[in-house]
C-alpha cells in the first residue's frame, strides 16, 4: 500500500486541502457520508457519490461505494484519481493504515476518538485542540492567521457569523425536504426562487449567482445552511476552489512536512 493521506470529509475546505496534497504527488482518499451536505458542490469532491465522479481544476475524484475494496481504491489511485469512500465512520482506516488523517469535516465540536492511530492526525478549524484530542489544528477563520499551523492550543471561536454580507447564506425555513430550482452557477435576479422546502419558498436576496447549493432531494432541518449567493455575480468563480480552501491546504501541508517522521514516507 502506497502511502496514503486519508481525510475525513470531501465538502469545499477538505477538497481545497485534498487538491493542493494530490497536485504535490501524494495519494489521497476521502471518506464522507452516504448523502454529503456539501454546499458548494461544483468544487467538492464529496459531489462523486451523487455524480459518480467528478472533476475540480482537472483532478478527478470517483467514488468507491464500498470502502471495503481496497482492490477498486489502489485501481483509482493507480489513475492518479482521487477515491471518495461512503464511509462516514472511516472504518477504512483499518485497512488503509494511512500515513496521516485529516478531519475536514467542519463540525465545529471535539470529535469522536477513532480506533486507528495515524501517525499524524490534523483537525482543521473549531473543535479541535492540540494534542488533546489532534497533534495539530489549522486555522480556519479568514485573517492573519488562516492557515497557520497550532501544535498547542485551540482556533480562533467559531462566530456563528458568515463573513461578508450575511444575506449571501441560503438557510432552511423549515424541516422538509429540499426541492432546487436553480443550480450552482445560475444568474439570479432579486427575489427569485431558488429552492423550496415543503412549500416554503428560498428566494434570492439579492442580484447574483448562485455560488452553492446542496443536493436536491436531502432531508433538512430548520436553520441550516443549504445555499450561498455570490454578489460578485461571475459564474467562472463557482469552478475555482476558494482562496481559503488552498491557505488551509497549505497549512496542511507544511505540518505534514514538518514531522520527519511523515516527511521521509509521504513519497516513499
């Protein structure tokens, strides 16, 4: 088995962490959920369990259903492709025996001890604490620090706040289940639809494009998070990972470089 850097989560910030290591030459896999919540789908490895596979700045992800295969995830990783693992409690890491887990699932809470010990095990954003319950933690909050690598101590505090304009984030009204009448990269005028819960019109609070939406289809709950308008209004930014996403995949990055005892196998 080839060394390998398993990452828990395929939404926006993980596949930011995950293209920048797979572009350096290493071998990635991602575990997500059976039906990921990722918002911006176009640039979110975790899409390939809806989609099959799908392809962000020319690196394609491809989904593995079983993660019991390792068969089918060497094949996809002998592509030079990324396999995504329906594998929400990453129980493949048992067999993978990964060199390095990164947890970029952004639950914003300490998480759940796992049963496999990876050399080095990163936690991107809140909820995480260095070495308490990680070996390092990457800031994931916009500002001088975004990015920077913690070996002790904790993030910044979640705010609970969008950044920017906070009339850009799409929230459920209501629990029931999502209905799409537009798709990541549509022009959207003020007040037109976007999505229905169970009746419960999502409409655009102002002009511009529709920068993430989840699924159609999901179930969803009252208050979260389901979509993201972009005023800047350029269609060409919903293919792109953001900035933020490659400062944290950089972060990632130097701390895998920064233990010797991962450097010397990373290529190995």
């Amino acid at each position: 088995m080839p060394a390998l850097i398993l990452i828990r989560g395929g939404g926006d910030l993980a596949s930011g962490v995950a293209l920048r290591l797979h572009r350096a030459g290493l071998n990635v896999a991602i575990a997500e959920l059976s039906q990921p919540l990722a918002v911006r789908q176009t640039v979110s490895f975790a899409t390939a369990i809806y989609e099959k596979e799908i392809n962000v700045e020319g690196i394609t992800a491809r989904v593995v259903s079983n993660p019991a295969d390792t068969l089918k995830i060497l094949n996809v990783l002998a592509k030079q492709q990324i396999p995504v693992l329906i594998d929400p409690d990453c129980s493949v890491a048992k067999t993978l025996n990964p060199l390095a887990i990164v947890d970029g699932r952004m639950m914003k809470r300490p998480p759940e001890a796992l049963s496999h010990r990876a050399l080095l095990y990163l936690g991107l954003g809140p909820g995480f604490t260095a070495p308490l319950n990680c070996h390092a933690v990457i800031e994931t909050q916009r500002g001088h620090t975004l990015g920077r690598v913690i070996w002790e101590g904790s993030t910044l505090s979640d705010t609970s706040k969008p950044e920017g304009d906070p009339r850009r984030v799409l929230r459920a009204l209501q629990d029931g289940v999502i209905v799409n009448h537009k798709q990541v990269g549509d022009h959207c005028e003020p007040d037109e639809l976007i999505a229905e819960i169970d009746g419960a019109q999502i409409k655009s609070p102002f002009k511009g494009v529709v920068r993430g939406l989840i699924h159609s289809g999901l179930n969803v709950t009252r208050g979260m998070k389901i979509g993201d308008i972009d005023p800047r209004d350029d269609a060409r930014l919903c293919e792109l990972i953001s900035e933020k996403a490659l400062a944290i995949g950089g972060g990632v990055m130097e701390a895998l470089l920064t233990r010797p005892e991962v450097r010397n196998r990373l290529w190995a």
